[in-house]
C-alpha cells in the first residue's frame, strides 16, 4: 500500500504531485506529504500531514512551492503510527535527502541499530527512514572518490543502497546535491515512468499520471531508473541498460469520475450491468457453425486437458470470489478444487501434487501474499524434474500491467475498469464471471456436463443485464430504508449454504469493512453448532435462499434463527417458503448456479447504505487500503 508520485521537469512540480497523490489516497490515507527542491537555495522542503491529503493542501494553501522537481506520499502505515512524524517524505540528518517509499524494509531493524551505533538519530518509527540515511553514508563515501555531484552519482548510491534492503519496495529520492534529477527504484512494488510535456514523472499507478501524459514506460522488478528533465535512464539489477519502448494508457486506465453518485462505492455497485454486458461481449463467443458458445480466454488452453486438480490462491473479497468459482469447478466440471488464503499457502502450501493448475485471484495485481504464494510455488513446481509437477498458471485480475500479469503467463483480465471505492464491489462481480467462464471451460474439455446444460447455464448469463439493472432499480432505496432501521445495530449474521456460502461471508466482509459493524458469515447449516448462541433479538440474521439443491435447509436454518427472536431478512425470490422471513430482499428467480451473480447485489447495497447513514467514510474506510502490498 503507500503510494508514491514523483516528478521532474520545467514545470511546477506541486500540482502534478498534488493531483497525483489524490489519485492515489485509494492506496492509503493515514498521512499524506510531499517535499520539493527549491530552484534558488536547491534547498529541499518537506511538508506533511496527518490524515487524509486534504490536511495536506489546507498546510499547503499559503505556500509558495515554485520548484519543478518533487516527490509526493500518501500511507498507509505498517511502521509507526499515523503522526505526522512517520509521515513520508523522510529525510537525511542533514535534510538534504529526501525518499518516499512503498513497501516493507524487512531488515531495516538491523540497519537501524548500526546507523544508530555510527551517531545517526531518527526522528520516526518507520523502516523507511533507514534509506535517507544509508544513502547519506553512501554520498559520502562516494565523494571521497571524488565523484561529481549529479544524477548518476545518486544513481550509484541509491543502487549500492538498495542492494541492502530486505524486503519489498517502490522509491523515489530526491537529492539537493543533484536538484533535477530524481532516482526510482522497486523490488515487487508498483512503479510506472510517465513520459509527459517537458517533465517526466512516476507514480505507484497509472491513474495518478494519466492527467499529465497518456504515454508510460512500466519499471520491471528489480530496476532502478534516473530521471532528469532531459530522459530517462533505466538499469536493471546486473546494472545493465534498458531499452524499450513507451506504451499508451488505454483510456479506461485514466478515467476516475464519481458521474453523479455521491460515492465510488455506490458508482461502481452500478457500473455491474455494464461489468456483466463487457464480459458477455469480450468472452462470449459464439461459433457460426454448430451455433455453441465458445469462452475466449486468449491464452491457449491445450494444457487443461491434462488438468486433475486445480488450487485457488487468493485474499479477503478476492478468496470469496474463488470460493464461488471452487464450488462450480468441482460440481459443474467435475475438477477437484481447493481455495487457499495466501498468506496462509506460502508457509504452509499442501503437497506437491501432479497435473495441478494454479490459479492467482487478485483484483489489483499487487496484494503481497498473493504474489509471493504465486512465486513460490512456480519455484517449487519448478525445480521438480517430474514433468507432471511442473507449473500450470492461470491469473484472474483487473491490472493486467501488474505484478501478477507479469509473473504468470496466462491472464484472464476480468476488465471491471479501475475501482476506485477499497470495498471491492465489481470488480468481485467480474471475478466471479471469469469463473463461470473457467467453469464452462473445463466442462467443455472434460465433458463434465452436456452441451445441453453447458448451454442453460450460458444463457442464464446472458440474461444477467437487465436483471441486474432491475435489481439495483428495486434495492436502491429499499436498501436505504432498512439501513435507516438498521444503522445502530453491533452485530449481523449472514448465512447462506453451498454457491451461495461465500456470498454470505462477502455480504458480511462488505458490512464490516465500511460500516464497522460486527458481522460474521457461515454456511447455514454450521450455525447450530455455535454461533446460534450469539442470537437473540438484538441480532439480525441475513439469510440467502435461493431456489435449488438447498433450499429448504436454508429456510430451516432461518426457522431456527426465528426461534431465537432474530431479526430475519432473507435474500430469496418470492416463493413459498419465503414468507418467514420478517423483510424480503426480493431477487429474479434464477437457475441456483448464477444466483451468486444476483445474490450479492443487494448486499452491497445494503452494506454501502448502512455505512453510508452512519456518516462514514465509505471510499475510504478506516485502516484499509485499496492494494495490500505488505505482507
Ligand atoms: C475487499 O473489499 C477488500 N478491501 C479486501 O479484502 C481485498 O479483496 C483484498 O485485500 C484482496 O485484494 P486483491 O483482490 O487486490 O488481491
């Protein structure tokens, strides 16, 4: 999480930074700061505040920052708590180093009790100011070699500097010594160069830039780069140079609008018919032929023949979506399948089994965990001299420039547009799509299921986008309401079984995460064996039923919710059965495989409309962040 922004040119560096870093506050939003080399003195001046970006500006609101070189922060904060004195730019003892950095340091520890050893003070409790620090000791060491005061000697420097480091970063620094330029640099952190008018700039994501030039060069893993109003120089980590060419930001990577709704959140719990009609144009194919649909993922799919097993490796909202598409993998194609959190299989990752496709489930691309599970276990199936064993990946994400479109050779860019709002919502939606796309793949290939039902399932998806507008047409308000009954309650169970087991516990991942209301979700038929103790009048039970294999044990579950003076709301179609529940979220009658796709829809809603009657912060939620990019 953190994000960086970083410019130099001839222009003023303050509003890039300033519209860069509010682009960014979706990545953290605990402390912003910003610190700009004064084109006189050359001096460095550093400003920063407490909490959201706008502190930021008020501080700034009287100041004359004229300098065109600069670098900008917003965090999200792993070492020391949200005060101003963690706050990024930090600083060398002399002030004349300045670095923004986001990441973890792992052993900045270690290197902390050294500087401290060799005299230097700190004023914060970040890992990250050891870096402003080392790359002092090492300008120091470098000018006694009598290497001149420019880009590239803050270029060797910082390159000497970071070859300490443990850990996972994305920095920008900024040195007095050399006003123009500024040196970048990332281990598994996002960072992308901006080629603009008269300036080049970088930022942790491409929406941060995309107001000053549409044309990007993404730093790979391991590089360092200098940049000075004149170009760009990059290196990789054998200190080799780098050419390639720039590429354009698709306009879609560039747009961040609010249109009319009062939230991101809510904006973009509407853009989901859309979401459901994009899929449907982008991987619906249908063959003139013999009149079948065909999924078209662009990668080549031969290797599923061989498919037995399949791992989902995924975090939060991310896991929820893999969890749906886990239950339709093994009983719509018939491929046993496991979900694993992935924080939990990099250390603990099951056996080593042949014929396993892996699959990485994240919607940003950057959530930590995620990526270094994925990387292990491509080195661990790779050093396997059984054929068998060896690596088969698939990545399901919406940043197809991320870290895991790099590392895995086979994405499925689920294509929900940026989503601004850190309650993921469409992009959940857009997930679970590619699964049903994944699904209906492999029961194509393995002949699981007859073309027939492969068929009723492909036409209950295609009539997803009207349903999904009426949906939103009748739960808007109606959600709003039961929020105004609802918005002081402490704690809500939320229950569902089977496909729609998952849903429950993402309908109380959203609740809890923006509205700071207890929730917990279980699969229906669990509750007897615990959490019904929990229940009395004061907790409201929502309850997923829908039409299918377990439909009455879920009204049954419901019953025993009632008996206990619970609250009932039920998220179901008007059928019989339905009338015990004391409120009706009513959904389309559906075939039970897409139900998750409808399902969630008026749990967002209710979620967004609870936080929202509270007064909260619903875009940017306490302690959250949009990627997780520490582990
Ligand atoms: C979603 O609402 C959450 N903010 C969070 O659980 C998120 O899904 C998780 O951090 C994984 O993110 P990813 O999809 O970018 O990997």
């Amino acid at each position: 999480m953190c994000g960086i922004v970083a410019v130099t040119g001839y222009k003023k560096a303050l509003p890039l930074l300033l519209n860069g870093l509010e682009k960014l506050e979706y990545r953290g939003y605990d402390s912003a700061g910003i610190a700009v080399i004064e084109p006189e003195t050359k001096n460095i001046i550093c400003n920063k505040a407490e909490g959201k970006l706008r502190n930021l500006i008020n501080n700034l609101n009287d100041k004359n920052i004229s300098g065109t070189v600069g670098i900008g922060h917003t965090r999200w904060a792993t070492h020391g708590k949200p005060e101003v004195k963690n706050a990024h730019p930090h600083t060398d003892s002399s002030g004349n180093i300045a670095v923004v950095q986001n990441g973890i340091i792992e052993n900045f520890q270690d290197l902390k009790n050294k500087l401290e050893i060799e005299g230097v003070i700190f004023n914060s409790d970040t890992d990250t100011e050891v870096i402003p620090h080392l790359i002092q000791r090492e300008l120091n060491t470098l000018s006694k070699l009598k290497l001149e005061n420019n880009g590239s000697t803050l270029l060797v420097a910082v390159r000497n500097v970071i070859s300490d480091l443990e850990g996972s970063y994305a920095l920008a620094v900024l040195w007095s010594g050399a006003p123009t330029s500024l040196v970048v640099a990332r281990r598994q952190a996002p960072l992308i160069i901006g080629l603009g008018e008269g300036e080049f700039m970088c930022a942790s994501d491409t929406p941060a830039i995309a107001n000053f030039t549409n044309i990007i060069l993404p730093l790979e893993d391991e590089e360092i780069a200098l940049l000075t109003p004149l170009g760009i120089e990059i290196y990789d980590s054998n200190n080799e140079r780098q050419y390639r060419n720039p590429v354009s930001l698709k306009v879609s990577e560039q747009i961040i609008d609010k249109m009319n709704f009062k939230h991101f959140m809510l904006k973009e719990i509407y853009d989901q018919p859309g979401t459901a009609k994009n899929w449907l144009e982008n991987y619906l194919i249908k063959n003139s032929e013999n009149g079948q649909y065909q999924i078209n993922y662009s990668f080549d799919t031969k290797f599923f023949e061989s498919i037995e097993r399949i791992d989902i490796i995924a975090c939060g909202t991310s896991k929820h979506a893999a969890m749906v598409g886990s239950f339709l993998l093994e009983q719509f194609s018939g491929i046993p399948t496991n979900v694993f959190y992935a924080s939990e299989f990099r250390y603990s990752p099951p056996p080593l089994l042949p014929n396993t496709l892996t699959i990485g489930v994240t919607q940003s691309g950057e959530t930590a965990d995620t990526i270094a599970a994925i990387d292990m276990e491509i080195k661990r199936r790779s050093s396997s001299v059984d054929k068998t064993f060896k690596p088969n990946l698939i990545a399901i994400t919406n940043r197809k420039e991320s870290s895991i479109g790099r590392q895995v050779p086979n994405i499925i860019d689920i294509c929900a547009g940026i989503e601004v709002g850190v309650a993921a919502t469409k992009t959940f939606f857009a997930q679970l799509l590619s699964f049903y796309g994944l699904a209906i793949k492999f029961a194509q290939i393995k002949g699981s299921q007859s073309p027939d039902e492969i068929g009723k399932l492909i036409t209950e998806l295609i009539k997803l986008p009207p349903l999904l507008e009426d949906l939103l047409e009748k739960h808007n308000q109606s959600s709003e309401k039961l929020a105004h009954d609802f918005f002081n309650i402490k704690d809500v169970i939320f229950l569902g079984r089977g496909i729609n087991y998952p849903i429950a516990l993402e309908g109380a991942l959203k609740l809890k995460e923006i509205s700071y209301i207890h929730a917990a979700g279980y699969p229906a038929g669990e509750m007897k064996h615990g959490p019904i103790a929990l229940l009395d009048k004061k907790v409201p039970v929502i309850s997923i039923a829908s039409p299918g294999e377990v439909f009455d044990k879920v009204i049954s579950n419901a019953q025993e919710a009632k008996a206990r003076d619970s609250y009932l709301i039920g998220i179901a179609p008007e059928c019989n059965g339905t009338e015990i529940f004391d409120y009706l979220m009513k959904i389309p009658s559906s075939n039970e495989w897409v139900s998750p796709l409808l399902n969630i829809v008026p749990l967002q809603l209710l979620s967004y409309h609870i936080a929202a009657h509270r007064g909260l912060d619903v875009d940017q939620p306490r302690n959250l962040a949009k990627s997780v990019t520490v582990e």
